[in-house]
C-alpha cells in the first residue's frame, strides 16, 4: 500500500513489491500463514464494490491502467453482487399502493 496526499491505494510498482514483501514477511513472524498482501488487495477492492463505490473508484484506487482490468478481475463479484441485490429486494415488505379518493359531498 502507498500512502499519497493523505489516501491509502494499492499500485503496481517496485516499491509496492518491496513492501508486500516485507507484509508477508511480517504475516509469517506472527504465525500467520495462510494470508498473503494480494488477499488484502482484494478485500479492499471487494469491500468497496460491496458498499456501492464506483469501479472507476476502485480502478483507480487499485492503480489500474483500465478500468476494463478492474472488470475483468472483479466482474464476478459485481455481477453476484448485482443479482444478490435484486434477489434481497424480496425480502422487502411490500408497501400497499394507495389511491386517493375524493369524497364528494353534495
């Protein structure tokens, strides 16, 4: 992760490398083995697909050259996502329609 102008992003560069490298390195002096730095990556994109950000957002959060990358990787995801949403709108009380009536009083 690289901290720019006060917001957290993931890129691809060297030093991402370097300190994913040295994250993992931590994870395994902790005990920790079956994390690795990419699964945070895609916690951090999911999460975010989840509560409604834009991909756009996320593309450019992950460092992404194209956005169509972002869709290819986490099109699944939107895409249950999507469907998980129009599937919970059954939950959903239905809320009668109500028609107003006038009363004429002669």
């Amino acid at each position: 992760m690289r901290i720019r102008s006060g917001n957290a992003h993931f890129a691809n560069n060297q030093r991402t490398i370097q300190n994913n490298q040295a994250l993992e390195a931590a994870f395994r002096r902790a005990g920790v083995t079956d994390v690795f730095s990419h699964n945070l990556r895609k916690t951090f994109a999911t999460r975010l697909l989840s509560r409604g950000a834009a991909i756009t957002d996320v593309q450019h959060l992950l460092g992404h050259a194209s956005v169509k990358t972002t869709e290819k990787a986490y099109a699944a995801f939107v895409k249950n996502e999507r469907f998980k949403q129009t599937i919970d709108l059954l939950d959903e009380p239905k809320r009668p329609r109500l028609k107003l009536v006038s009363l004429c009083v002669s």
